[in-house]
C-alpha cells in the first residue's frame, strides 16, 4: 500500500522570499526517510499510510509555528491499497506514453 501526497506551505508574514523557511520543512522531509521529490511549487511526499504523509505535514506546522504567525498549506492525497513507489510509478506510466520529461 501507498500513499502519495503533494503540499506547499509557506509562512504567509515573511514576505516574497521564504527560502530559508520552506527550505526547513524540506529538510526535516528528507531526514525523514520517505520517498519525496521537491518542486517549485510543492514537495511530493510517499509513505505506506495516509497517517504517515499526514504526520510529514503536522510535523511542517510544528517547524513553522515557531516562525510565523500565519501559515497557509495546500495538500493533495492519492492512496492505492496494492500499489507502490507511486511517485516512480506515476511518472513513468506518462514517460512511457510520451518519453522522458524533464524533472
């Protein structure tokens, strides 16, 4: 089983440049040991349960509270009960129809 999930969140009193704060939370994913890949506009994040991609987005909060004092975040959630690697999976069932796409 997998679930798969992709989020963005941003301290919303810090201006146009938040770097430095996402650039935390993205650390904190990859000690985290779960698949993820980061991108412009969100980090993708992998695990075996819902409760886990759930804890990667509680455990964000927790970083940026300290920080800021109005967070914003915007979660997707994809969970398959027989399936994993969903974020390889994903991606290839495209490239295999289309080719390589850029990363």
């Amino acid at each position: 089983m997998s679930a798969i999930m992709n989020f963005a969140i941003i301290p919303m009193d810090k201006g146009d440049h938040i770097g430095e704060y996402v650039s935390k939370v993205v650390d904190h994913i990859k000690k985290s040991g779960h698949d993820y890949q980061f991108t412009p506009m969100g980090t993708i994040v992998e695990a075996d349960t819902v409760a886990e991609v759930l804890k990667v987005v509680e455990d964000a909060y927790q970083i940026l509270d300290p920080i800021s004092d109005r967070v914003y975040c915007v979660v997707n959630l994809d969970y398959k009960k027989h399936k994993s690697s969903l974020i390889k999976s994903k991606t290839q069932s495209v490239e295999n129809r289309i080719g390589e796409v850029k990363k």
